[in-house]
C-alpha cells in the first residue's frame, strides 16, 4: 500500500448511500470509508485490524466494528465471521485497465517463451537420450550383476543393515508466532497516563509509530491485567519514586521499559509499598534492583 494511491470519484460525497449514512451516523461514516479504502490492497481486502482503523478514526473500537457492520448492510463493505472487511466493487471504481491489459501481455509473453524454452530443452534431452540409452542401459545391467554377486550383499551384516531405515529429518522451518494484537487502544490509554503521572521521560510517539519491537513489548502485560491495573502501577511507580520513605535503586527510564518489566513488580498484588520500602538491610527487590542496575550498566545504561 505505501506510495500507491486510491481513486475518490467526484460524485463520493453526493451519493445517495453516502448521504443517508452521513445523516444517520455523523460524518465520521466519511472517515471510516475513506480509512478503509487506504487500508485495502489491490483486491480490496483491508489489512489493517478494527483496532488500528479506531484508532485512525478516533473512534472505540466497539463503535468502529457497529459503523463498519451498517455500512456493510448498505453493500459498500463485506465483513466476515473474523472480522476481516472487503471493499465491495474494488475492481471497478479502483481498478486500472492499462495496467490490467499490460499485466495480460507480460504474462502472455512470458508464457510463449517458456513454452518455446521447453520445447526446446525437451529437443536437446530426446537427441541425448538416443545417443546415451543404450549405455546407460549396459551399466544399469553390470551394476545390478556386481550386486548380486558382492560377498557383501549376502551376509548377515548387509541384512541388519538393510533393516534399518534411516529417520529423515524435518526440514520445514516454523512459521513465526506474531503476537496476538491486545488492543492498540489499550496501549494508547497506558501511554496517556505515563506521560500524565509523569512517571518516567514522557512518551511522544504513540502506538501506530513505534517499532514492532516496542509495541510487542508494550503488549507483553495486556493479556494478565486489566486497563486500571496498568494505569494504578504506573500512578504508583510515579508515587514511590517521590517518596522519601522508599527507593527504586533501578528506575525505568522509558515507557516501553515499564511495560516490558515493571508493570507485574507495581500491582497492587505484588505489594510494592513494602517491597521498596527504604530500608537498612537489603531486600530481595534490593538485590533485584541491583542486579539489573549492574547488568543495564553493562550493556551501556540503557533502560
């Protein structure tokens, strides 16, 4: 989809379907169309999930998924029992005739030449195997012979061999597990109260323009705690910090950070009051701390 384009035909806003969604459902139904026609490849599937074409609409996703559901009972979208959308007519208000009849030729093109390569090479085997046949023959024959009559082939050793099959291994390479997507909206509502508690450095990117790494990292906790938990650990990290009866020897340094390791150390079931209660003797999240302050150090500071 990057650097292509999409047709909008002047008549799109005076269609009679797009007014009686508009004045039904709010301009939003504009929003929502056009996000779905940059989010679609050439067929007219739409790669994006309903939690990122939300989020680029500003709208929740339960809200998104109902609007896109009334849309597709005007004909313009499909929707399927996994929630993956189509955009009904692609090929004919978004298709290019010039690049179809040039896309046909290059295939016709290419199919008279490989079929002119296999005659061909086809040509070339049948004049080697008259020429070879008769030899090969001779030495399939003398090889069979030297079998039967090997010493080897008959004894008790060749029979145990013979028994055994060699096990082939399995050499398909395991497709990579992605990770189920948690709810990029989730993400976004953690970042927002991160940089509102002051927490840490703030965080400026949100969650469409991190790196794939950090939003996995990001994604790690949502599945075992629920959006208050997140937002009552980052809200009690940010507290700890400032007071002067506790200490975290290892603070971290971004959002992405607390999310990938500290968000299960600042619920409130692991009691992080006391755990980081300053202290004259080393607790075990002193040691904690300490260890993955020395082993950050190490790696160049970085948190």
């Amino acid at each position: 989809m990057k650097g292509s384009w999409i047709k909008l035909w002047r008549c799109f806003i005076e269609d009679s379907t797009v007014q009686f969604l508009t004045k039904r459902e709010g301009h939003v139904t504009v929003t929502l169309l056009v996000t779905l026609l940059c989010s679609s490849e050439e067929d007219g599937i739409v790669t994006r999930t309903f939690d990122e074409v939300s989020f680029l609409c500003g709208l929740g996703v339960d809200e998104c998924r109902d609007l896109a559901h009334k849309i597709a009972e005007r004909g313009i979208i499909s929707i399927d029992s996994e929630d993956k959308v189509t955009v009904l007519n692609w090929a004919k208000y978004q298709g290019n005739p010039s690049a179809a009849r040039s896309k046909r030729y290059r295939d016709n093109h290419r199919m008279k030449m490989s079929t002119v390569t296999k005659t061909s090479r086809d040509e070339s085997r049948s004049r080697h195997a008259n020429v070879t046949g008769e030899a090969e023959a001779e030495a399939e024959a003398e090889a069979e012979e030297d079998i039967k009559n090997s010493p080897h082939t008959n004894s008790p050793e060749a029979a145990r061999e013979g028994s055994q099959i060699n096990p082939i291994e399995d050499m398909c390479v395991e497709n990579p597990i992605e990770p189920q997507g948690q709810g990029l909206t989730r993400i976004e509502k953690a970042r927002a109260v991160w940089n509102e508690a002051k927490a840490g450095p703030p965080m400026r990117l949100n969650v469409l323009n991190m790196g794939p790494d950090n939003r996995h990292s990001c994604m790690l906790p949502l599945p075992a705690y629920s959006d208050e938990e997140i937002a009552e650990a980052i809200d009690t990290y940010a507290r700890i910090r400032l007071s002067s009866e506790h200490e975290v020897r290892a603070p971290y340094q971004s959002f992405v950070g607390f999310m990938r390791g500290g968000v299960e150390k600042f619920v409130a079931a692991a009691d992080p009051w006391a755990a980081y209660k300053r202290q004259r003797g080393n607790s075990h999240r002193d040691i904690e701390d300490r260890d993955r302050e020395a082993a950050l150090a190490m790696l160049g500071g970085g948190k």
